[in-house]
C-alpha cells in the first residue's frame, strides 16, 4: 500500500466530501450524539461550494491506489481547517502523512505556528502530532448543536 499526497483538485470534492462524511458519521460518532454528527455532516451538502472551500486553502489529497483516503489543508494565517481519513483506511499512517504536507506548506508560507480546532475524536491524535490545548471550546455551534472542541497549536520551529 503506497499513500500518495498531493494537492487537491475540483473533481476530488466528491471524494473528500465522502472521506469527511464518513469519518464524522463513522468514527466521530464514538464522542458525540447521533444529532451532533447529523448537525456536524448533514445528509447532502452542495459540491460546488465544498469545492470552493477546498480551493480556498493550501488543500493536500491522500490516495491509495487513485481512491481518495483522506485530506487535510491550511490557510495562509495557518489554520488547519481540516484532517480527515476515510474510516475504511483509518490506522495506516494517513493524518500524519497529511499533516508532514501541511507542516512543509506551512514552512513554506513563512508560518512558525499551526492552530486547530479539533474534535474530541481528533484530539488524542493532534497530541501526538506535537500539537498542545490551549483552551476548550464549550460552546461550539454548528447548526444548531453545540459540539465541543479544542482550539490547539503546533509551533513549527
């Protein structure tokens, strides 16, 4: 199994959408309610402005074999907005090969620091990529759900 990354494309906003579905439906649902995940990745969503979204931002696109697994980005000011694996590839290595692609654009961009707002699902797993809590986020809303998280950073000196 090879994970190739590379920068994201317009005919990958189905696959990622998938990944990002599947990921908060499947394995985020361990940490939050059913009406939680349903707020978090509703049932449809409009491609065209998912896409928009991901070109927005320095997106990077993990494949096994050309099928979407995963994907992750940053913006300029150094948020990372999204990490998700597709539940099916889970375990094998994914987020951390997305997250070296996110760290090197980063680099790149002049950035000394990455922030994120993770999940309770993600958070164990931003830890051990090196990034620390700096608060909770209680009130979290997101359609009318709150869904706590964790706004965390990763200093890239």
């Amino acid at each position: 199994m090879t994970v190739i990354v590379r920068g994201y494309e317009p005919q990958d906003a189905e696959p990622t959408w998938t990944a990002y579905f599947r990921a908060v439906r499947d394995t985020a649902s361990r940490d939050y309610s059913p009406e939680q995940v349903a707020a978090w990745a509703p049932a449809s969503v409009d491609l065209m402005e998912w896409n928009e979204r991901r070109l927005a931002a320095h997106t990077f696109v993990a494949t096994i074999e050309r099928r979407v697994v995963g994907f992750s980005d940053v913006t300029d000011d150094g948020l990372l907005d999204m990490l998700f694996v597709h539940p099916d590839a889970a375990g094998r290595g994914i987020a951390r090969t997305l997250l070296a692609a996110v760290v090197e654009k980063s680099r790149e961009l002049g950035l000394s620091r990455l922030r994120t707002h993770a999940s309770r699902t993600a958070r164990p797993a931003f830890e051990r990529f090196g990034f620390e809590v700096d608060r909770t986020n209680a009130e979290n809303w997101i359609r009318g759900e709150n869904l706590p998280n964790y706004d965390m950073h990763l200093h890239l000196d």
